[in-house]
C-alpha cells in the first residue's frame, strides 16, 4: 500500500523560492524511486525530478536543474522539493510520485507515468 501526501505549495512572487513536502507511506521494505512531476493548465504533465531511496541520487529535468532541488528524510518518510529562483512558467500543480520498480532509477521524464501519486499541490509564481 502506498500513500502520498504533499503540502507546501503557494503563491509567491517571481525570484522567490518554495518548499514542497510529501509525507509518504510505502508498505514495502524494498527501496524505491520516488519524484515530483507537474502540470499546467492545458499542458502536458512533465517530470521535473526524481530520486532513488536506495543512494538518493538525485535527477533533474532541464527546466529546474540549478534551481530546484530533491531531497528525502528517511527518518521522516518525508519527500521534499525546494524551488528556488522561481518563474511564472514553474506556475503548475506538482505531485509527488512513486514507482516501486528499479527500472525508473534517473529517468527523471518519467514520473508522471509512475503507478503511485499524491493528490497535488498547487504552485503559482507571478
């Protein structure tokens, strides 16, 4: 069984930064890959980043890398995305994903397809 949930998200101004945090519950003692992904209104959904629990490598989509980074708490189950030096296009709904599978290790362009997501929050820079 498998429960995300994230907070964090807001309104904030562009240049400015955010938070995300994503409380997860996985049942499994296996390690996993974990990750944020996000969509626009009338847009595609894109990954953004993702992170294996086994060394917590972390990977970037082009759009974020430098500005945002992922990070995990083991201790907390706690899945985190600081964004800085925001930009009205990061303006989207962000989820946290999970994919049980090792086959997803780095490819950070395919979170939205991972089989497990939270209910979203949303983000908007102006």
């Amino acid at each position: 069984d498998v429960q995300l949930v994230e907070s964090g998200g807001g309104s904030v101004q562009a240049g400015g930064s955010l938070r995300l945090s994503c409380a997860v519950s996985v049942s499994s003692a296996n390690d996993y890959c974990l990750g944020w992904f996000r969509q626009a209104p009338g847009k595609e959904r894109e990954g953004v980043a993702t992170i294996y629990t086994g060394d917590s490598t972390p990977f970037y989509g082009d759009s974020v890398k430098g500005r945002f980074t992922i990070s995990r708490d083991g201790a907390r189950n706690t899945l985190y995305l600081q964004m800085n030096s925001l930009k009205p296009e990061d303006t989207a709904m962000y989820y946290c994903a999970q994919d049980p599978s090792r086959s997803t290790i780095g490819y950070w362009y395919a979170v939205p397809s991972f089989p497990y997501r939270g209910q979203g929050t949303q983000v908007t820079v102006s």
